[in-house]
C-alpha cells in the first residue's frame, strides 16, 4: 500500500522505546515479538503480541506495536484502529503518531479525521520547519484528493493483448510516430528486456525479442525517434557506466540495431540517470537525474544537441521540479506536452501522473490527470499515443504481474492534435534510394521544426502540428532540390501525409547536365493577384540560393505561370513580374543578376485543367530550370 513505507519510518522508531511499566519478563517477550515481526513472522508475533496485551491493555506501547504490525501485514484499518487507541492514552504525546493518523486516515478516505489530525500536528510546538512544510502539503493533498474523487475523470480501462502482454511483466511501451512501431520492455527471470512488436492491419504483431540489444543486464526505460532509427535507453551496470544507471543510443543500419554507445560524462553523472524522452525534431533530449546541482532527490533535466553533441544538462526549472522526486517524462510529439510522474506536486498521495504544456517559453501550470488515472497507488510512467487519443502504462490491477493498459485520454488531458508525414526520396533516373537532408519549416511559427536525413531505404518521417502549415525542403549533394508544401488543411492524423520524391541529378557520368527538369517552387508564395513575395516564401528562396551557390557551374530559368481567368496579355505581365521579383529576391540573397534569367509564360503551359479551381491554383505557380554554362 502507498503509506506503507510511511508508517514504518515514522512508526519504527516511535515503538524502539518500550514501555516501563512492563514487567523484565515481559519486555523480553516484547523484544522477541519485535524480532519477530522484523524477520517477517507476522503470525507468531501478533500471537505473543495479543498475549501481553491481555496483560496489559492500557500499555500504549503495545498498541503502538500492533499498529506496526498491522501495517506489515497491509491490514490498514486494523493498523487505524490500534494507532488510534494507542493515540487516545495521550494525544499529545507524539507529533509522529499524530501525522501517521493523518496519513492513514487519508489513504482509507476518512478525510474529515484526516483533516483533524493534521490539524492537531500543527498545534504541536516541537515540530521542525521541513515538518510543518510537510504538514501543510499534506493537508491540501486531502483537500485535493476529496475533491479529485468527486469529479472523477472518465476513463475506461483496456488491457493489450496476449501478443503484447505476457505472464511476464510488461511496462513501458514506446511508439514510433505512425503508431506502427512499439518497443516494451519485459521482464523475466529477473531479467528486464526489449521486446518489438509490429501493427499490421490495425493489430500488433506477437511482440519478438530485439535479440541486438538484449544482454544479461538491464535495459530498459527507453524511446524511440520518431522514424524509429534512433532509440535511447536505460543501460544498469554497463562495463562503460558512468554510474549505476545511464543513458545509451543506438543506430538502425541494415535493418539492425548497432551496439548501443554511453551517452558520455556530459550527459550522464556518476549518479542514476535514466527515462529518456526524445523531442519531435530529435534536437532534445528529455531524462530523470539524482546527478548533484539539482532542485530535489529525483528531477527532470534536457539536454540539447548542437553542432553533433551533447549540449551541458539543464534542469527544467522550479516549475516541473520540486524538492521531492520528479521522473518519468515524456515529451509528447506535440513537441510541447510534457507527462511526467512526482511526489513532490500536490496530489493523492505517492507518486501522481502531472503534464504541464509548454508555451511563450515556458512550463505552464502543472495539471494532475485527476483521479482514477491517479489513485492512492503509485502510478508508473505514462506514454501517449502519437495522435493523443489513447494513454498507456503499466499496472498488476488485474494479475500477479504488471500488464500494458491503454485508456482514452480526456480531452482536457491530450496533447495537441499530431499528424505525420512520411517521405521516400529516390534517384530519378534509377528509382535506388538516396541518402538526403529532409527540413520541415514550421510555416506558421517561422522556425525550423525538423531537420533529419533519409536512412538507407531512402525514407524519413517526422510528426506535424495539424494546426500549423508546414513547408519540406529536400536537398541532397549533386542533385537538383525539392520542396513540398503541406497546408494544415491536408493535415488529418487518419490519412498523414505520404509523398515519393524523385531528385534529378546534374551531373551524369561527371558530365554536368545541360538544362534540368523544371521545378515547381511549391513555397513560393504572392500577395493574391500581384507580385508582391509574402514573407512565408523566404525560406525557399534560401534555399534557392543555396544550391545556385553550391553549383557555380549553373545559371537558372525563373518561370512565372498563371492560370486562365483574366486576359492573357495581363497574365502575361503577372508571370513576368513574379519572376522577376524571385529574380530580385535571389540577387539580395548575393546570386549574380547574369546568372538569372526571369521569363513570364502567362497561361500558355498549364499542368492540368482551368476547369476547377484545385486546378487553377496549381496552374498558378513559379519554376526553375538549371542550365550548365
């Protein structure tokens, strides 16, 4: 039970003292009945416990004893009933018992004696300031969790099935972004391991040991990159450790898992640090630390990653971070919902499941997910599907071992709607996958959200704010780029976004290619009916700039387009004047002006009907073409 460990470190020393009134005789009984129940014989002491209170039962000490046993024998409320006795001979004899009470009483929702006994505490005059703190927090996690369990949150359990959940313990599970991939942990015979299972036709495959990772030690606690190319995890007497726990990555290549490498002394101290949780645009690093430097026993910290490596730690701040224990994170593909468990933030008692969102810079309020997600148990981590309908963790509710659970998520708890899309870039000529530098530009907040490079079957994938528009740049070295713009309108987490690139390479049996295939520069963007260059078009015309720099030995063809509706002569001067004003773009990006070439089509070369207006727009366009000298 939760306050288990509370009576037993308040009680234990209360009972060291035995009570003078008992006879020699009897105090030796009463040391046996104490060594009795340390060594775990609960029966025989209660026996001889209940003996010597025939004798004497008005000794307060026996009473407080059979409360300690009681505890042991996880009897809560046979434990109430003797500390409370015990309690009556003297009320103000022991603060320690006082708070116990108070704590009991808590954990068998008897919240009005709880509130009076922690009242009574703090009318107490030998009471320290760390105790009083202790005092105070207590009280409101009774004013809390009265009124958590009036306002329950509606959730329904679900339990995996047999092809994930074993007779084994199973915990942890971790999602690629597509939700296709899960990776868990189980343990068997002491013995905590990976174990992949694969979703196909909306069912989990019967999960199989990751046989390159598994070794006779521990490894666990984990997350995956969201293309699932990456996975961090929790690596326990390690031959390299830095501590007893630390942080470790490891690569796909060739479809396995390369030998997982130690994070380093940057990043892990020689104190326990596990529970990595990868941010969205894979640029940081969330973990659980005891290392020194921070707020409390247990705190989150990030790291960065700048340049290849590791940035210095970073605490998250007072606002996550409290005196006591925070753990567990997990960063949502949101890139901005933060889970993570604590018994330091008020709540019903040990560890509660919190999230805090991050906004304008900042952690905002910490939010406990309520109450039955939280209970008088201690909750373990919690992981959140990529779409944010469904959570998951482990519990032993239904069974001897821990199984994976899934609930659905309220919406007052869910992370903000996530799609994904996926990206295969291959040769034009030769359709072989190429190795290339995907960049997702967040449109709407003017940053760069993600940034990766195809693995070896010439694919990437990354999560999308379904509230943001989104443009993809895709470069790769002697190859003409691509870009893709993506609209919050195509975002759906039901039907992501899924698109094969084909790259044109310039040089052909190191002969550069004497004019390329006409690009369409799919974020370039005008003000509606002139030629005026919105801001949202300046990334492309960066990038533009890039590669005309990157290959000297080429100049390059603007072409404006339009559309139909109009007269073709003003048409005509539109597609001219757009090109144009890409050309003046380029030239203050440093492009030599006699290396561009600005030409006006009108709407002489549609690529598909006028007929609709889904064809209009994308009869309305700007392309390049490259042209060796």
């Amino acid at each position: 039970m939760k306050l288990f460990s509370i009576v037993l470190s308040i009680l234990l020393c209360t009972s060291c003292s035995i009570g003078q009134s008992l006879s020699k005789s009897d105090d030796k009984k009463m040391k046996e009945v104490i060594a009795l129940r340390k060594a775990g014989d609960l029966e025989k002491a209660e026996k001889n416990l209940l003996k010597l209170l025939e004798k004497y039962p008005e000794e307060q000490e026996l009473y407080l004893e059979k409360g300690v046993l009681h505890s042991e024998q996880k009897n809560i409320p046979a434990a109430i009933e003797a500390f409370q006795t015990a309690w009556d001979f003297n009320p103000k004899s022991s603060h320690r018992l006082t708070y116990t009470l108070a704590s009991l009483y808590l954990q068998e929702e008897e919240y009005e004696k709880a509130l009076e006994m922690v009242e009574h505490f703090q009318k107490f005059d030998n009471i320290r300031e760390a105790q009083k703190k202790s005092a105070q927090r207590l009280k409101s996690q009774i004013y809390f969790t009265q009124d958590a369990k009036a306002h329950p949150v509606e959730i329904e359990l679900e339990r995996l099935s047999p092809n994930i959940n074993s007779d084994n313990s199973e915990y942890l599970p971790a999602f690629t972004a597509d939700g296709e991939t899960l990776i868990f942990t189980r343990r068997t015979n002491r013995q905590e391991d990976f174990y992949l299972s694969q979703k196909t036709d909306s069912v989990f495959s019967e999960a199989i040991p990751l046989a390159d990772l598994n070794t006779g030690n521990n490894e666990g606690a984990h997350c995956l990159s969201p293309d699932g190319n990456y996975l961090f995890f929790t690596g326990c007497h390690m031959k390299d450790s830095q501590g007893g726990c630390d942080l470790y990555i490891t690569t796909k290549k060739e479809g396995s898992w390369i030998a997982p490498i130690n994070l380093g002394p940057t990043v892990n101290s020689g104190k326990w640090d596990a529970q990595p949780s990868l941010s969205p645009d894979g640029k940081r690093l969330y973990f659980a630390s005891e290392r020194n430097g921070g707020m409390g026993k247990s705190d989150i910290w990030y790291v960065n990653i700048e340049n290849g490596k590791w940035s210095e730690p970073i605490n998250a701040g007072p606002a996550i971070n409290t005196t006591e224990d925070e753990a567990s994170p997990f960063i949502h593909l949101d890139g901005q919902t933060l889970y993570f468990r604590s018994n330091g933030h008020v709540g019903m008692g040990d560890y509660d499941l919190f999230l805090s969102r991050w906004t304008d810079n900042e952690w905002g309020e910490i939010k406990n997910l309520g109450y039955p997600i939280n209970n008088s148990g201690s909750e373990g981590a919690l992981s959140v599907s990529p779409n944010g309908e469904y959570a998951y963790f482990a519990s032993d509710a239904d069974t001897d071992n821990l199984d994976i659970y899934r609930f659905k998520l309220p919406e007052e708890l869910r992370p903000k709607a996530v799609s994904y899309f996926k990206a295969l870039v291959l040769d034009s000529e030769t359709e072989e996958p190429i190795s290339a530098k995907i960049e997702v530009f967040n449109i709407t907040t003017d940053k760069m959200f993600f940034s990766s490079t195809t693995n070896e079957e010439g694919t990437v994938l990354s999560s999308i704010l379904m509230e943001n528009d989104y443009l993809i740049h895709v470069s790769a070295p002697g190859y003409n780029f691509y870009s893709e713009n993506i609209p919050k309108a195509m975002s759906s987490s039901d039907d992501p976004t899924t698109i094969t690139i084909k790259l044109e390479k310039l040089l052909v049996e190191e002969v550069l290619v004497k004019e390329s295939e006409p690009v369409i520069l799919k974020n370039i963007f005008f003000t509606s009916g002139s030629a005026d260059l919105l801001q949202t078009s300046s990334f492309e015309i960066s990038k533009l700039a890039k590669i005309l720099n990157d290959t000297p030995d080429y100049s390059i063809r603007i072409m404006g387009h339009t559309d139909n509706v109009g007269s073709e002569t003003d048409n005509q001067k539109l597609s001219l004047a757009r090109a144009e004003s890409v050309k003046s773009a380029l030239i203050s990006q440093g492009i030599a002006s006699e290396r561009i070439i600005a030409k006006g089509m009108g709407e002489t070369m549609p690529i598909t009907t006028n007929d609709t207006e889904e064809g209009r727009q994308q009869n309305r366009r700007t392309e390049f073409v490259l042209i060796s000298k």
